[in-house]
C-alpha cells in the first residue's frame, strides 16, 4: 500500500481538495475523491488487479495514482464533472437567523476616547487562483521532494 495524494486548491473562488488513495495489493484499486466543504462531489475508482504481477509494482501504481489525481483536478477546472447532484454550496448554507420582534434601543455609550497613533496594519495580498498548470508543477514538485528524503 503506498501513500496517498492530497491537494488542496483554488478554482473559482472555493477552495476544493482532492484526495487519491492505494488499497493495496489485498484491494487493488486507485480511489481519488473530490472534496467540497467536507462534502464528497466526485470520486473515481480504478482497479489495477490486472497488474499485480508487474515488475516494479509500487512504481506503476504511483504513476497511475498520481495521473487519476491530476485528472479529476483536470477534470473539475473543465467542467467534465457531472456535479449537479452533488452536495454543493447550498447544501453549506447557513440558515436564516428568524427576524425578532423590535428590539428596544440601547442607552447612547459615551464617547470614546481618543485613538493614540497606531501603525498601519499590514496589507494582506489577495490569494491568487492557481492555474492548473501551477497546481500540477507545485503537486509534482512536492512529490519530487518526497522522493529525495527517502
């Protein structure tokens, strides 16, 4: 059984994960799994049983694993995805908080007291969606990195 892939990215505003796993030899299969929120959105299953006499074993099914990976994060950035049944954003919603009844208003606070100079606080840069070419070098990059602390 080999370690599995999890990327987390951007794509249209929402940040979604992808999450590729081995069963292992006793469960020959590659699972990748589209995350939303905690909600699953997609998922894809692929047995390798037809290879597990393969020299180099281990090597061939990371290779499989880290191409089905790429291909739902592909996959989802192109609209291949039938996500209309899956749980999505309105399934997050928060629910309407029920209007009370007027509420008395509160006695006037005193004035507050003067603000001593503080320095600006520090501009956050906005979070750039990632391009799927970004993704993918940032995800094989890591995965290289991996490889040289074994």
């Amino acid at each position: 059984m080999l370690t599995g892939y999890n990327t987390d990215f951007k794509f249209q505003g929402k940040v979604y994960h992808c999450q590729t796993e081995d069963g292992g030899v006793n469960s020959p299969f590659i699972t990748s799994l589209l995350y939303f929120q905690g909600a699953i959105l997609a998922s894809r299953k692929t047995s390798y049983a037809d290879i597990l006499k393969a020299d180099c074993l281990d090597e061939v099914v990371r290779e499989l694993m880290m191409e089905q990976h790429k291909q739902m994060i592909r996959d989802l950035m192109q609209g291949k995805l039938d996500l209309n049944n899956a749980p999505h954003e309105a399934a997050y919603e928060p629910a309407a908080v029920p209007k009370a009844e007027q509420a008395p208003k509160p006695a006037e606070a005193p004035a507050p007291a003067p603000k001593q100079a503080t320095p600006p606080a520090a501009v956050k840069e906005p979070v750039k969606e990632k391009s799927l070419d970004d993704i993918i070098l940032d995800f094989l990059a890591q995965e290289q990195q991996e490889r040289q602390q074994k």
